[in-house]
C-alpha cells in the first residue's frame, strides 16, 4: 500500500496514508500509521519528487497556452512538457512494477521496495529539481532575460545538470534565434511580445529611422551574446532598414537575405560559428551602406562642400561675396531682400571656383536671414544655408547643423572684421598724404596706424588659428577616420567622426561648452572694439578731408608763411575739432589691449595645448607683455601719487 501511495504521490495525488498539506506546502505523512522512523524516513524523502512535480506541473499547467508569456516563455513551457513527458514514462514503468507485485507476478527478492525506490528515482529527482529551481528563476522573466537566466547554470561544475541545461536552452532559444536570424538577413523585427532586445516604434518618421526608430534594450540581451556582439547586430538590422527605405535599395536587401538565410540557421551550441556569421554579415552590411552614401548620394562631397562653403575653406568665393556684399550689408537689416541676396550668391559662384563644383552641391547652397533684432544691419543677421535631405540628414542632423550655421556666423564676423579693417588700412594709406598735411593730427594718424596693424596681426592670426590648426587639422582626422570606416566601421562610427570634427571645431573655436563662453564673450570683445575703432578712422579720415578742403581754399601766401591771424585761429579750431576724435582713439585702443591682454592670460592657462600656443602666435614678441607691465605700473604709479 506504501508503495502505491508513493507512486500516486510521484503523479500530484494523495494516497490513502500520505496527503498533500495545503498550509504547509507539503506531503504529511498519517501520523497513525504503524511505521518504523526508518521506512518513515525514507518516505519523506520520497515525497521530494512528488512535491517537485506538484510545481513544475502547476507551473506548465498555468502557462503553457498563455500567450502573453511570449514565445521565448512558451518554448520554455514546452521544455518542461517534453521533461514531463519522459517522467510520466517512468512512473509508468514503476506502475506496472506495483501492479506485478501486488498480482503475485514478481519474484519477492526481485520486488520493489522503498530503497530501490529510492535509488530509482534519483536521475528524475536531479532533473525535477533543476526545472523547480528554473521555474522559481524564470517566473517573472521574458525573452531573451529568460534565456540568459537559464544560460547563467551552464557553468555548473555537474556534467549532468550542464548537460540537461544545454538541451533546455537549445529549445529554449529556439523563438530568439528565429527572430535574429530575420534581423540579420532580412531587416525585419518580428517581435509580437517585445522578447527581443531590439524594439521598434512604428510611429517615427523615416527622416529619424536611424536615430529614434529603434531601441537597444540591454536588458533582453542574453548573456552568451556580448555587448560588442550585440550593438552589430543591432546596427545590421537597422542598416538593412537603412538601406531599404531610406537609400531606397529594397532589391539587395531582398537578394543578399535569400542568399546568407538559405544555407545558414542559427541556434544555440556553437557560440564562435554565431560570431563569425555576424561579423561577416555585418561587414558586408555596413559596407554596402557607406558605399551608397559615398557614392549615389555623394556624402564625401557634401561634407567637403560644407567645409568649403561654411567654414569659409573656399577663400576666393568668400573674398567675392564679401566684396560684392559688404555695401549691402552695412545698412539696416530691414532693407536687405533675401532675392537680392541669393543674386549676389550666384554672381560670386559664377566668379570664383565655386562655379565648377558639382551641380547639385550649388543648389543646396543659400541664403538665410536669421532673426531680426532692433537696431540689426545687415552684417547681423545675414548667413550662408546648406540644404540637406535624405538619407544624408542622418549624418547632418538639424543639430549638427546649426553648429555649422553657428561656426559660419563665427567665421564670418571675423572675415568681416578683417574686411573693414583692411578698407580703413587701404584708404589712409591712399589717404596718406592728405592725412599728413594737417600737422595737429600727425601724431595721431601715425598712432592709428600703429594701432590698426596691431589689431589686423590679431584677427589674421586669430584667422590662421581657426582656418588652418583648427579646422584643417580636425578635418585630416576625419578623412581618416573615414577611410578607415570604410574598411571596419557603419554608419554610427561615421556619424560619432563627424560629431567629434564638429565638436573638435567648435570646441576650439569657443563656441563649444559653456566653460568656452568666457573666451568667447571676451573674444566678441575684442572685435566689438575693432569694429568701434575703424567707425572711429572713418571719422579720422572724414574729419582731415573736411580739413584739408577747408585749407585749400586758404590764400596761397598764408599757407605758405602762416603769419596770418586766421590761420592761427584755424590751428585752434583743428585742434578743438579733433580732440572728441582723439580721445575716443585712445580709449577704444586701450581698451582694445586691455581685453587682448585678459585673452592672452586666460589662454596662457588652458588645460588645451593648441590654445595656449594660440596665446604665444598672438604675442610673439612678447609686445602685449610689455603692455601689461606697463599698465600695472601706471597702475601703481598713480597709487603713490594719490597717497602722496
């Protein structure tokens, strides 16, 4: 009677001595029953199996045709089911044992008993007790978390448990391997429980498919599957996608999936044979990716157009719009017309290089007027615009470029400066002689020239700094960092490239961080005092026309022997007439040199080695030097005299 008890017990059902505890969770044995501690033991012990059975059943029962547990869930059930399914077998055996014995049909030394029972049972023990523990792990888990957690146990020093994990696993992860293979060769995430660890918003625009319309989600990422191993197989999939929707090249998706799908299935056993399967796909994904970006949509040439255009790498093209435009450009910003703009763009393309660049790349070419403030001319508000579309607004992103209209804007101000400033140098040399003949102001026209040189070695050194050890330098590290993309990298490591040039450019040219701002802040400065001091020359150069008409009205012999008592008078007046001029010469130039030395000092201190040696091409004679000391001893020169 023990003995079918057990067996009932080995199925989930109570015997007649032997009964299932609700409230303790499990099997009590009838305390009236008239056993000895040993059998009573004994009996206990082989109750484990029916009480591991009772849950994984339970477990199976409950989840085995519920669909929200997900596929990867489901095959876990079905495990389980075909563990079970060999487990009924044998307690099928041990049935018809019982049942010979009760008969009288088995030998009494050949019988079963409790220990024999025991030893018996011991493999389905092992394995009950394996899936118990799997079930208790994977209760709330999915997908590909579900197959790592079962994945964790292979590592288990048993060959017997090993073994038994490596053939659940394999079934297991039957559903992952079918959906990666579909990702893989043919692009198409079929994922109706989210098992995967890719996931897909349908709702995004195909203008943001590769940026936002996938997700890596490392917590459905199976730990046999590395991280560098995952991020590939993220990024064919999307680049399948890429290619098929934005590059619109649906046939060699369609081509390429038929040929590497057909004769390859992936599953689990042979971790190094995965590897290499997706490293040779996703070589050859990348690969045609950046071939068409490079080719038909002619990316090389889009970013070289940018640097040239933008950037102001095309120096006769910009020295023609500037010239054409500077006029303009002088006015209030509420006269300029964007058609009268975009004819003057076209006349400096037809008259510089920029004429034989590629079609396409000129018609992206534009003008653009930014917002207007009061009081605005035209210099403010009036920038370059390059036209992207897709697939290559991937790469320039609205983001990346508005860094680039922000560099343009830079760039220029700058290109602008020095335009002015060599126009005032320009017209007071011509000047020259008509500046000298007033001998009130001689002295300080030569000042001001003293002080114009100074303020163009400034912007032309600043110019070489940005144009030539900034942006020609990044731009080298991008060429190469391209070339080698080519060769091992995909559209993510072309897109961080270019990030890193922008970021490198900007950063450099103190329109990155906010820690930049203060460079920056005092840079615009500086060129806000250089813009002051030519309006200043103007009024110079305005000021000794005026006087030098005026002088050449005066009687020949009193400008010859000067004994007159106008032209005494006059002298006066020059000089009265001139002092507003003079003092505001002084002071734009002091100030003008006093924020060149701050520059100078906080460049001096940069953890950046290329901005400290911009520090040294700016003063490299030493000559601002020589002003800061001279400042602080006038500084405490007046000191003493004050205490004095």
């Amino acid at each position: 009677m023990l003995l079918r008890d057990i067996v009932f017990i080995f199925q989930g059902i109570n015997g007649q001595f032997i009964k299932y505890n609700e409230e303790s969770l499990s099997y009590i044995i009838d305390p009236k029953l008239d056993i000895n501690r040993t059998t009573r033991d004994l009996l206990h012990r082989l109750t484990e199996l029916g009480w591991l059975y009772k849950r994984v059943n339970e477990f199976v029962s409950l989840n085995v045709n519920d669909p929200s547990i997900g596929l990867v869930g489901q095959a876990f059930c079905s495990a389980l089911q075909r563990e079970l399914t060999e487990y009924y077998k044998f307690i099928a055996v041990l049935e018809a044992q019982v049942t010979k014995q009760v008969k009288g049909q088995q030998i009494p030394s050949q019988g079963l008993t409790l220990k024999r029972l025991l030893v018996w049972t011991q493999e389905s023990l092992l394995k009950l007790r394996i899936m118990s523990v799997l079930v208790d792990c994977c209760k709330k888990q999915r997908g590909g978390a579900l197959v790592s957690t079962i994945y964790n146990y292979t590592n288990h020093g048993d060959p017997f448990i090993q073994q038994f994990i490596n053939n659940t696993l394999e079934e297991v992860s039957r559903p992952f391997f079918e959906m990666l293979q579909r990702w893989i060769y043919e692009g198409e995430l079929e994922d109706p429980f989210e098992e995967f660890f890719v996931a897909c918003d349908p709702n995004v625009l195909e203008e943001n498919l590769w940026q936002l319309k996938y997700e890596y989600r490392q917590n459905m990422q199976p730990t046999f599957i590395s991280t560098l191993l995952a991020k590939k197989i993220f990024s064919i999939g999307k680049s399948l996608n890429f290619i098929r929707y934005s590059c619109h090249d649906s046939d060699w998706v369609v081509t390429n999936g038929k040929a590497k799908g057909a004769d390859k299935m992936l599953k689990y056993g042979d971790i190094i044979a995965l590897e290499s399967s997706i490293d040779a796909t996703y070589t050859a994904t990348s690969q045609r990716l950046l071939n068409i970006l490079f080719t038909k949509y002619k990316l090389e040439k889009h970013l070289t157009a940018l640097k040239q255009y933008l950037l102001l790498g095309q120096g006769d093209f910009i020295q023609h719009l500037m010239f054409q435009l500077g006029p303009g450009l002088s006015k209030p910003s509420n006269t300029l017309y964007r058609h009268n703009l975009t004819g003057t763009l076209e006349a400096a393309i037809r008259a510089s290089n920029a004429q034989y660049d590629d079609p396409d790349i000129l018609r992206r070419l534009d003008v653009r007027l930014l917002e207007v403030s009061s009081g605005d001319i035209g210099w403010d508000v009036f920038s370059l615009d390059y036209h992207v579309d897709s697939p290559i607004n991937t790469i320039f992103t609205p983001q990346e470029m508005q860094r680039y209209l922000k560099l343009f804007n830079f760039l220029w101000r700058l290109k602008r400066v020095e335009h002015d400033l060599s126009s005032a140098w320009r017209r007071n040399t011509t000047s020259a002689r008509s500046l000298y003949q007033i001998k009130e102001i001689k002295k300080e026209v030569n000042a001001s020239r003293l002080v114009c040189s100074e303020m163009i070695h400034f912007v032309y050194q600043l110019q070489y700094y940005i144009l030539f050890e900034v942006i020609e330098c990044s731009w080298d590290e991008l060429v190469t960092e391209i070339e080698i993309g080519k060769k091992s990298g995909d559209l993510d490591s072309l897109i961080e490239a270019h990030n890193k040039y922008l970021t490198n450019v900007t950063t450099k040219c103190f329109l990155g961080t906010s820690n930049n701002q203060n460079y920056l802040s005092r840079l615009l400065k500086i060129i806000g005092h250089i813009l002051q001091y030519k309006n200043v020359l103007d009024e110079l150069h305005n000021f000794a026309l005026k006087e030098t008409s005026i002088d050449s009205y005066t009687p020949k012999t009193e400008r010859i022997w000067g004994y007159s008592n106008l032209n005494k008078s006059s002298n006066q007046n020059v000089r009265e007439n001139f002092k507003p001029i003079k003092e505001r010469l002084e002071e734009v130039a002091g100030l003008f040199k006093g924020e060149v030395v701050n520059l100078l000092t906080t460049l001096s201190h940069h953890h950046d080695t290329d901005l400290r040696f911009l520090s040294v091409r700016l003063d490299f004679n030493e000559f601002y030097q020589e002003v800061s000391k001279n400042n602080g001893n006038n500084v405490n020169s007046g000191k003493r005299m004050g205490g004095n």
